[in-house]
C-alpha cells in the first residue's frame, strides 16, 4: 500500500482560497500527474470533510483519465453530540 498526500497550501494556496473547488480540483490535478509518474495502474480515493472542494476533486482525478477503482467517503460523523450550555444563575 502506498500513501501519498498533496495539499492545496503545497500547490500554492492561501489562506481562504485553500478551501474553494478550484484549488481542490488543481490540487487533484497536479497529483494524478505525480501518480501517473509512479506507473500505478488503477486506485481506490477516499474524500474526507464536507466542502465545496469535495466534488472539485472528484472531477480533478476523473479529468486526468486515470482508473478509479472506488470512491470511498471517510467522513467523521459525532454519534454524541455536546451537551448544551447551563443557564446563568442570577
């Protein structure tokens, strides 16, 4: 198994502009690049977080014409919410 991780902030990103689709999909982009380099014939993508920058990464892989296998959504859901505050005693 073979892990590799790009950001948008490493594809030059700032700030606010890290979290729009355009920067998702660029992002997306710039690396199928790097895993085509690697010969990799076809890979499973895992997308985390909500976001507009979800979709645009999707499209990003699928634009590069590179094989995937399956799309995997790793969202972290809080089953146990916060409890909420006390009212002020007066």
């Amino acid at each position: 198994m073979l892990i590799m991780i790009h950001s948008a902030g490493i594809e030059g990103f700032k700030n606010t502009r890290k979290g729009t689709n355009i920067a998702a999909q660029q992002t997306a982009i710039t690396f199928s690049k790097s895993i085509l380099e690697t010969h990799i014939p076809a890979f499973r993508l895992r997308v985390q977080g909500i976001g507009p920058g979800r979709m645009g990464a999707i499209k990003g892989f699928q634009l590069s014409g590179l094989n995937i296998v399956s799309i995997t959504d790793d969202t972290r859901v809080s089953w146990n919410p916060p409890r909420p505050r006390k009212q002020r005693r007066i």
